[in-house]
C-alpha cells in the first residue's frame, strides 16, 4: 500500500513538473472537457473525441492499452480500468469539476502517459 501512495505521489508531482516546465499540446478541446499532453505525447492517440449528448469521452491509440488511470486534483488514484484494446470510453462523470489526471498505460510498456483533463 505503501509503494502505491507512492508511487501515486510521485506521479502527480512528475505530471504537475512536466506541464509547469513545457506547453501543452491540446488533445480535445469543448465547451465541457479540455484535455492536454504534454509534447510529444499526443503521438500515441489517433482520435479523442467528446460526446455532449451522452457526456462521454472516446480515445483511440496507436498501441492497444492496457490499462486507464483517473487520479483526482490531489493525485490519488479515483479509477483504474484494465481495457486491452486501442479504443476506450470513458463517462465524464468519473472525474471531479476543475483539473485531474488521467494515465495510459500501453501494452508492453510501463510507462503511465499522463493527460491533464479539465472539467468545465
């Protein structure tokens, strides 16, 4: 439990390193949702896509993922879901109002490529 928290901390304060030292590069961009990677992580998607009917969030990956993380504005780990395919769905209820994170995974990496999502 010990090497989540963690590893979990040291995640949230890489991810807030990374985008306070570089631009982001938007990934999706509406009037509920605003995604961002950092460069030269928007390479690994071929599409995001946001529904406003159904409040759903669509990614689509080069590389099949493995798994999907949602961490709160605080770093913890809210959400884990193994997927196991390049394409994921995800509801934007599982994410608090205002900034959090949210890690892929690829299959046969270890690397968590890290977005950050702000709920409007």
């Amino acid at each position: 439990m010990r090497t989540l928290i963690f590893l979990t901390l040291i995640l949230a304060l890489s991810t807030a390193n990374l985008f306070a030292t570089t631009n982001p590069e938007v990934l999706l961009s509406s009037e509920k949702v605003l995604i961002e990677v950092a460069v030269g992580e928007l390479a690994i998607f071929t599409q995001a896509e946001y529904n406003a009917e159904t409040e759903v969030l669509s990614f689509a990956t080069r590389e099949n993922i493995s798994i999907v993380q949602i961490f709160n504005s605080e770093g913890e780990l809210e959400f884990s879901l193994p997927v196991m395919s390049n394409n994921v769905k995800i509801n934007r209820n599982l994410f608090e109002e205002g900034l959090s994170t949210m890690g892929f995974i690829l299959e046969g990496q270890s690397q968590l490529h890290t977005t950050q999502v702000t709920v409007r």
